[in-house]
C-alpha cells in the first residue's frame, strides 16, 4: 500500500508550523510539489527550504508536478474550476502511480491548513475513487487568517459571534448576510476598495496583511475608507517588487461589544 501524508506547512513562515507536521515531514520518502505557475517559483523554493530544514532524518526525493492550465476565459465559473481540479487530479493520479513504490510515503504540502481553500483534499479524494490504491492522512497547520489575526494582535470574532471566512470573488457579489466580521482570502483585484453598495464603508475597519508571517510581512489597518487607497498602492507596490502577492483581510463592521455574549 502507498501512503500519503497531506502536510500543512503554516503561511510561509518556517517557524509557524507544528511539531507534528515536523514529524511528517521526516516520514517522506517523495515529496510531490505541484508547480503551479512561474510567478509562483519563490512559493515552491519555501517548500524545497523547509523540507532541507525539517526532514533531515532519511533520504527524500521531489517530484515537480506542472500544473495544467486553467481556462480563465470559460463563462461558467464552477464547470471551468471543475475541469480544472480534473486534469490537475489525473495529473496527481499519474505522478503517485509512476513515482511512489509501494510501502513508501508520499508527502504533499499544503499552504497554511490544507482544509482551508485547498484543493489537494478533494483531488486525492478523486484519484482514490478513481481505483488507486493508497491511503491518505492530513496534518493540519496554521492557517493565514490566524496569522493574520495574531498579527494584528486581535481577536478573530467579537464576543460570542461568528465569523465568516470568504472569498474576494464572494464579497464583491454582496455583504455575507448575518455576519459582521469577515475574513476575505483570495481576493486577486481588492474588492475592499471597490465595496458592493450593499456593504457601505463608513462603518468598517479593516485588518490587512500581506506576506503575514514572512520577513516581508506587510500590515496596514484602519477605517476602509481611510487605508484602502493606501492598501492599494502597497499592494501594487509590492506585487511590482516580488512578482507575487498573498493577502488575506478582516473586515469588521464597528459597534459596541456586547459584553454579555461568551467568548
Ligand atoms: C489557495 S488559498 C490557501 C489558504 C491556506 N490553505 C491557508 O490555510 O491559509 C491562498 C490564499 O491564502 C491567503 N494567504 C496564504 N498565505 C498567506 C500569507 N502568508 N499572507 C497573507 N495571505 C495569505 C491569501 O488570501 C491567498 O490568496
């Protein structure tokens, strides 16, 4: 039987990442690295350095999967990223069956936790249906809304409330019903400067990170409509400088604590 362990690795710094994910790391003998797109090369680097860091206890080797395009032009959102998810599966299923022999451990690691706006779960949950015979376990990591919010130093819900974690693409469809706090990742044009008039700006604080966790950190909070053109250009700024950016916000609409909720 071959296995494999899906390893999440924390946001980008080699210190946010837990004793456990430590221990997987050092049960590899083939770590899968899928090399998504070549403003993505300093991403697939930070992984190569923390396997040199970590998983210094038995001989590994890397298996550099290519990514296979996405069709960013199709109209229908959800079929496109299906096919996509499709191909980059059978691709996934090719490179285990060619690569990891039997009894050997494959590792595959995952950005922050590998539950959250990841892919690999569903794709192994794929290749398994479609007959491979391997069994898989997950190692969870830091997520970038956490790192985030230790950042900023605050809390991530207000007390006794929820939060709802979302994407760019849904915020800019309307203000998520219900919630008042609001975690955005994948937020590629930065909807926060372009809020739906549903949403409003007077009353909304937001805690933007860039980066969060890594030595080129960027952190920048305030009222919306006081930072976001501020955000916007350190945005631009820095995506101009590494060729690549990865930000994640809370947005936070203001109003007294309710001081009888729980936390
Ligand atoms: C494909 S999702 C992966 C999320 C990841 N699984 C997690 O647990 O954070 C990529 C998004 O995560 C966020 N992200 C990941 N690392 C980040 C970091 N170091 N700083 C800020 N945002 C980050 C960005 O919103 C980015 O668009």
């Amino acid at each position: 039987m071959k296995k494999i362990l899906v390893i999440g690795i924390g946001p980008g710094h080699p210190d946010q990442i837990t004793v456990q994910a430590i221990r997987a790391l050092r049960a590899v003998d083939v770590f899968f690295v899928i090399d998504k797109r070549k403003e993505t090369a300093d991403l697939v680097r930070l992984r190569h350095e923390l396997c040199e860091r970590y998983a210094t206890t038995r001989p590994h080797r890397f298996v550099t999967i290519p990514d296979p395009p996405r069709d960013r032009t199709a109209a229908g959102y959800e079929e496109a990223v299906g096919d996509w998810h499709r191909r980059r599966a059978a691709a996934i299923g090719d490179a285990i069956a060619a690569e990891l022999r039997d009894g050997e451990t494959g590792g595959f690691l995952a950005w922050g936790d590998p539950t959250l706006y990841d892919s690999i779960l569903r794709i192994l949950e794929q290749v398994t249906a479609a007959g491979a015979a391997l069994e898989y376990d997950v190692v969870p990591g830091v997520t970038s809304v956490q790192a985030l919010a230790a950042s900023h130093r605050i809390p991530l819900n207000r007390i006794g409330e929820p939060v709802l974690i979302t994407t760019g693409r849904k915020l800019a469809a309307g203000w998520p019903e219900g919630a008042d706090t609001v975690a955005v990742m994948l937020d590629g044009t930065g909807v926060f400067a372009d809020l739906p008039d549903d949403v409003g700006d007077d009353d909304l604080e937001i805690y933007w990170g860039a980066y969060v966790g890594t030595d080129d950190e960027l952190l920048v909070h305030g009222p919306v409509r006081d930072v976001a053109d501020e955000i916007v250009r350190t945005r631009a700024d820095a995506r101009a400088r590494n060729g690549w950016i990865m930000d994640t916000y809370l947005l936070r609409r203001h109003r007294t604590e309710d001081a009888a909720g729980s936390e």
